[in-house]
C-alpha cells in the first residue's frame, strides 16, 4: 500500500494488496502520523496497481472502512471498466484518470457520467462532508448559501463562485479557481488536481488555510497585511502570493 | 398552514428547554394552537420546565410505537390555553425516535396545530438530527461564547444540508436567538458582543434574552419564564414571540445599565 499527496490536497491511495484489513490497519497508521492533514480530506483509490484483480475486493466495505477512518472517499479510477455499474452502486464515483494539465479543458462523455455519480456520493456522506458538483456541461458551481463549519463543497472539474460566506471550520475546494464574495473564514484550496494556474479571489480574506495545487499555508495574523480586505492568491513557482484585489 | 419550528445549537445547556417553553407559551397566549415536543429523549426536562412532570402518563415513544394514541399522551397545558406538551421518555435512549416514527406523529399534530415547537437535545447526533429534519423554520440557540456559536454554524450547515427541506430543494428559514446575554460582561470583554455573534453567523436575529435569575426561578417552579411579566428575560421572550409573528419591536436589555458618574451623581 502507498499513499500520496499527488500534488494537490486529493489524496490517491494506490491499492496493492487484496487484503483489506491490512490496508486499513496501515491507513490508519498514516492516518495517525498526521491527523489533522487527514482528517476529513478526500481520497481517491487507485486501482492500477491489482489490474484484473481488483474485481475481488469489496469496494461497498473499503469505503465503509474509508468513512470510518475519518476520509471522504471521492472515486476510484484505473479500475477495470466491466466493474462500473457495481462500483456505483456500492456508492462510488468512476473517475478519469488525473492528467493535471489538461484537466480544465477536458470534455468527454465520461464526464457527465462521473457528475452524476458525484453527487450521489454526496447523498451518502456523513453530515459533515457535502461535496457538490457543478451541472453537466457547465464548468462552474455556484454555492449561494453559507458554508457552515464542518462542511466540504467541492467542485469537481469545475471553477466554484460562494455568494455568501464560508465559515471558520469549513472547507471549499475545486479543481479550477475560486471566488467568495462573503467573508473567506475557512480552508480554501483551489486546483485541487494539480492546477497549478488556479487562483483564489475573495472580498474578505480571513481564511484558515489557503492551497493552491497542493502547495499551502496557513494564515494568521502575521502573515498578510490583508486580512479581511479583497485579496487574490496566485502559485508563483512553489510560492503562494496573496495581493490586493483592488488597486 | 402549520408550521413545524426546530430549537436547536448544537451546544448543550445554552438555553433550548428554556426557549422552547417560553416560547410555546408565548405563540398559544397570543392565539395560536401550539404544541411543543420534546426530542431529549432518555433526559425529560421539558415536562419539569413546564410544571406538567406529574401528569405525564404516555410519551413520544410510546405514540410511536403504537402504544398510545397521540390524543392520550398530549397533555393539555393547564395555565394557557391553546398550549399541549408532547414529553420525552425517561426510559428509552434515542434510537427509539424513527424517522418514519417522528413524521407520523407530526403529520397528525399538523392537521390540528397551528405551530408545532420541537425542544431538540444537544448534540449533532441522532436525536438532534430527528428533532430538525422535519422543521419548516429553526431558532438557533446561542451563548456569547466562540465554542456556542461554532456550534450554532455547524447546526445551522446540517439543518441546510441534511433536512428534509433541504433534500427537497427548499431552505429552512433560520433565526439566530442570543440567551444568556450579559451586557457587562461583554463590555468587559469576557463575552462576544451581539454584533460579533450576527456578523460570524450571518443570520437574522430574533432576539437576545438576557442573563436572568428569574430563569432558573420559573424553572424551579414550573412556570415558563414568559409568564413572568416582571422579569427582563420574560419580556425578551415576549418580543421574540410578536417578532416572529411578524410584528417590529426593537431590542432592549442590549446595554449596560448606565452606571451614574460622579457628575450625574452631583447633579441628577
Ligand atoms: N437567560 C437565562 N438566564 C439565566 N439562566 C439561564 C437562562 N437561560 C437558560 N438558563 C439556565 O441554563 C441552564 C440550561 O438551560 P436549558 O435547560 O434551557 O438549556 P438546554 O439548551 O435545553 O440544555 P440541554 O442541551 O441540556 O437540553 C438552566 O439551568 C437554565 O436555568
Ligand atoms: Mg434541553
């Protein structure tokens, strides 16, 4: 078993063993090194590794077991094609494979598929976890009611517009870039895939923590003179820079 | 149309009970057929609060599981009228509350109820989630205190999330009620200021009830607080009522007592 950030704050676990119970007992292991990174962060299982074998695991328990753990299972991609319609119904997204760079521009006709089946895992999740996505075709989700502590939207393959605020406690995410017109008070993490050409936009920056394609920081006091003023933050090479949003 | 309204925080102790009765009484004085439910079940305060602990013969529970007609195990208040009580069981725990169960028992209240008041227990657990599930609109308790009012904002994402309005694609309307306000200590800096409290939450508050020994003195004697018309707290929960009814009442009880200086002293 191996897990990886993937350059973005998406987890990939690479399944390489059928063996479920040893899998989760290091999951857990990992799990433990760095809570706070972990808890509630989205993972996504990656079945490359076990080929045709994949067909033996118990991906309805795996995600239970996921649940438990304390992560968000998003999808699972690189699995053979005959198990979809079963991986589905045990309450799994199928996704594409992750090519960071083309990820924005990309449009085929699995992703509608992987859309709807998003936001069915959404359905299931525990109260703390709503991931949502845009509408089929439409590259942008816009929330428009607050995101409250202990709350996760995410916008997959998609900018996200928040008319409201986000609440300290609360975690927005998309795989493109992202606007908060209310007060910014939780985590934002923008190109959660990899973009590194993602930026974040808001009206009142008062953020936790701040990512943009993996790489990030946590805001306090000293770190910008702009809290609670418009802000914009762009990736300059590994560095994140926060400017004023008006000039 | 009947309205079911949820009381809810997330924290424990910060006022719900109190609010739910004091609140219950206020709608039934003002006319309205109300009944007020409590969803603490394994706990009962409400039936104490509300000075009907020894009339309680069936509960919740046992409307639920069939072994009582709803009619039988409302009782009726005996202060004010219009005004029934729906009590918790003692003896059960949480996961007697269905929410096939739950739905029931409020369609049935529905058809003769103007306002159906559900006291929800702390927690964001299973009884939390039944007591706001149903609910058309919701008071969301609040301290002057960050832990209070984080927990309010959690409350408030699950009540938007998780509810049956919201798996319908309807919002619960939301009221932000501050309890247990102390203007002095919030001048002294130990306490969050009400702004603060409305600006963190962003939602439309329905009243601050101040820090109050009349409270716990209804409590004691079984009287809502709403009932005593000389105490502050009660005639902050009298606002609360006619806010909601739809009337514009401004706030009091907001300030510090205007401490008379050395001047006023002299001259007034
Ligand atoms: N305005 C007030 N002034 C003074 N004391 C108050 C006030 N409001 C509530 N209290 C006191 O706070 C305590 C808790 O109140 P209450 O039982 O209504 O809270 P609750 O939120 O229902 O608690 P639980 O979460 O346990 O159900 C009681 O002792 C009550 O008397
Ligand atoms: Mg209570």
């Amino acid at each position: 078993m191996k897990l990886k950030g993937e350059m973005s704050m998406l987890n990939v676990l690479h399944v390489q063993e059928l063996d479920l119970e040893k899998l989760c007992a290091e999951l857990e292991q990992k799990r433990d090194e760095a809570p706070q990174f972990f808890m509630k962060s989205p993972i996504i299982v990656d079945c490359a590794d076990l080929g045709d074998a994949a067909e033996q695991l118990d991906f309805s328990l795996l995600r239970q077991k996921l649940l438990e753990l304390g992560f968000i299972p998003v999808g699972i991609r690189n699995n053979p094609v005959e198990m979809n319609a079963r991986l589905v119904d045990a309450g799994w997204a199928i996704m594409r494979e992750s090519r960071p760079s083309t990820a924005s521009t990309e449009v085929s006709g699995d992703v509608s598929a992987e859309t709807n089946q998003q936001a069915e895992v959404a359905q299931q999740d525990e109260p703390q976890a709503a991931p949502q996505v845009a509408p089929v075709g439409i590259k942008s989700l816009t929330i428009d009611r607050p995101v409250r502590s202990g709350q996760q939207v995410y916008a997959a393959d998609a900018d996200m517009t928040v008319l409201a605020q986000t609440s300290a406690g609360s975690e927005i995410m998309a795989d493109g870039s992202i606007h908060v017109y209310g007060p910014l008070r939780g985590r934002v993490l923008a190109g959660a895939r990899g973009n590194e050409q993602a930026r974040i936009f808001c009206q009142s920056l008062q953020a936790e923590l701040i990512a943009i394609a993996g790489r990030y920081q946590l805001l306090d006091e000293s770190d910008t003179e702009l809290k609670g003023k418009p802000a914009m933050i762009r990736l300059d090479g590994e560095k994140l820079i926060i400017e004023p949003l008006a000039h | 149309m009947s309205k079911v309204i949820v009381v809810t925080s997330g924290k424990g102790g910060v006022g719900k009970t109190t609010s739910s009765a004091a609140f219950a009484a206020g709608l039934a004085a003002k006319g309205h057929k109300t009944a007020v439910i409590d969803f603490d079940v394994g706990l009962r305060n409400l039936d104490l609060i509300m000075g009907v602990e020894r009339r309680v013969v069936y509960d919740f529970v046992n409307v639920i599981n069939g072994e009582a007609t709803l009619k039988q195990a409302l009782i009726k208040d005996k202060r004010v009228d219009n005004l029934y009580i729906l009590p918790a069981s003692q003896t059960r725990d949480k996961d007697a509350l269905s929410k096939e169960g739950v739905e029931s028992v409020i369609n049935e209240l529905k058809k003769e109820f103007d306002f159906i008041v559900c006291d929800s227990p702390a927690g964001i657990e299973k009884g939390a989630f039944m007591a706001l599930y149903f609910a058309d609109e919701a008071i969301i308790v609040t301290n002057p205190e960050v832990s209070s009012v984080r927990d309010s904002d959690r409350i408030l994402g699950i009540l938007q999330s998780r509810s049956k309005a919201a798996e319908d694609g309807k919002t619960v309307k939301e009221h932000l009620l501050i309890t247990r306000y102390s203007p002095d200590r919030v001048e002294g800096g130990d306490m969050l200021g009400m702004d603060d409290i409305v600006e963190i939450l962003s939602v439309p508050l329905i009243g601050v009830i101040p820090e109050s020994g009349s409270v716990l003195q209804a409590s004691n004697s079984g009287n809502p607080v709403i009932m005593d018309k000389d105490s502050e707290a009660g005639q902050a929960y009298q606002d609360v009522v006619a806010r909601f009814l739809g009337e514009e009442v401004p706030l009091r009880f907001i300030d510090v007592e205007p401490k008379k200086g050395f001047f006023q002293k002299l001259f007034g």
